[in-house]
C-alpha cells in the first residue's frame, strides 16, 4: 500500500511552511516538502549537493499561485536510495513518476536544477504525459562513461572520502556563488549539504559520471526552456548556451547568481515559474 505521511524514523518537519513529508512505496520511501494549493503545480528537482529545502526560498515566493512539491530525490532525506549502483537518469525518473502518483498530480510543470535537470531528462525519455513543459537551470550534461568521467568520479570520491560531507559543505558556497550572494545564502548552501548522505551522494556521482543529457535530450518537448547564473563557474553560461542552440531551446541568463541562481536569486528563478504556468496555461 502506499501512502503520504509527515514522519517515518525522521520526526517531522515543525515548519509550518513548507512542510516535510514522506511518501511510503513498495520501491522505497521517498521524501518531499510542499505547500501552496490550487490546481497548478510545479515539480522542484535539486542538484548533486542539495536537497529539498533548498527550494525554500522560491516555495515562498509561489506558495499563493500555485502547489509547490520539491522532492528529495533517492539517497536524499528521508528518500531510501535506488536498488541500482549505477542509476540512470530514468531510474530517478521513475522514482518521481511514483511520487505524482501519490500525489495525484494531473499536470505539471518541471524544474531541474543541475544534477535536477539530468534526472528531469530521464522523465521526458518516459514520455510522462502529466508534465507540460521543463525548465532547466544550469543543467549538469554528464559525463557519459567517457575518460573525463573516470576524473571527476575519482575526484569526487576521494573527496568524500578525504573530507567527509562536513568537509564537501564547507567548500560549497565559494563554488556556487556570485559576488552578490549574502551570508543567509551561503549559511543555507552548507546547511542542506550537510544533510547529504554518503549513499545518495556516491550515486549521485555514478549517475552524473555515467550517464548524460543528451542520451534523453531529444525527448524533451519544444517548450522547454533553459536558464543560467550569468556567474556561474560550474556550469558556466557558454556551456548552458550551447546545450539550449543544440536542442533548438530559448536561454536566459539570470543575472547576477553563480550556481545556485535560484538560492541567490529566488525572485528572478520565481517568476519564471510563474510565466511558464501562466504558458502553459494559455495566458498570454
């Protein structure tokens, strides 16, 4: 049977606002926040080093217009990790596919941030009919196997290992930031990563290192659209561009934001949540 329940063996979230919950399945447990109602919704997937509370921010500013659910993806939270060692980006997707089952979510709107925006790609491979349009911010591509990938893969884990998730959290804000980030963003960067767990991290470093975007890319629907922090050194700008004319996709820059564009700069991440449900709801 399956259910949705605020608490398992993780006492439940006492914020009022965006609240914690767990979604119990016969593949795993999977962990969200939402809040907001209304029969729009909008799908939050975080990147490689985040969480679902790092959307607390934007949730806040699109609680009154719309339903806000950002999942913990598998490994994350409360959210059991995939059975695979090596998942896939349409393993996560199935993952978020049994979530909008519980839900009951008819229609939606995604969005991926980074790693996010890899495990959204393995949704538009499963032709997910509920989700009416993607918005990618900053996408991570992968690394598909390739000797780059066997780099970034080492480098990680030899990090993780060496630094542990404290050590990894520490040194996050220098790398997802802008010059205008203030202390709260940076405070919230390091306290969602601290959260991480070794498991969920160690997948999440097998998928970005095994699999890539473009694997699944031509499957995402004309409306997509893709965004980037103009000052973002992860996956810089040029690279986002370049992904968004391959695909035929419009591209935005957000402006001042590094990285975590919608921690920096939720307002400007939030309105273009509202202009994509005002889309694809037809209004102009």
């Amino acid at each position: 049977m399956t259910q949705a329940s605020s608490g398992n063996n993780t006492p439940p979230s006492t914020d009022p606002f965006f609240i914690s919950e767990i979604v119990k399945t016969g593949r795993g447990d999977i962990g969200f926040r939402r809040c907001g109602q209304g029969p729009d919704t909008v799908v939050l997937l975080h990147g490689i080093s985040s969480g679902a509370n790092s959307w607390r921010e934007c949730a806040r500013l699109l609680q009154h217009s719309m339903q806000v659910v950002a999942w913990d993806a598998p490994g994350y939270g409360c959210s059991t990790p995939l059975p695979q060692a090596q998942p896939k980006a349409s393993d996560y997707a199935r993952q978020l596919q049994h979530l909008l089952d519980v839900l009951n979510i008819q229609q939606c709107v995604v969005v991926g941030h980074s790693l996010g925006a890899l495990m959204a790609s393995g949704l538009a491979y499963l032709g997910d009919p509920r989700v009416q349009q993607f918005l990618l911010i900053s996408p991570a591509l992968g690394y598909g196997g390739t000797e780059k990938a066997q780099q970034v893969r080492a480098g990680r884990l030899a990090a993780l290992e060496e630094k542990g998730i404290s050590g990894i959290a520490q040194a996050l804000p220098d790398r997802l930031f802008s010059k205008f980030a203030l202390p709260d963003h940076r405070q919230a960067v390091t306290g969602n990563a601290l959260k991480l767990n070794d498991k969920g991290y160690m997948q999440a470093v097998e998928l970005l290192c095994g699999d890539d975007i473009y694997s699944y890319a031509n499957a995402f629907p004309p409306n997509t659209r893709v965004y980037c922090g103009d000052a973002d050194i992860v996956t810089p700008p040029a690279q986002s561009a370049e992904f968004a004319a391959r695909l035929g996709f419009p591209f935005e820059l957000i402006e001042k934001a590094g990285h975590a564009s919608y921690i920096e700069q939720p307002q400007q991440i939030a309105k273009l949540i509202d202009q994509a449900m005002l889309s694809v709801r037809g209004v102009k």
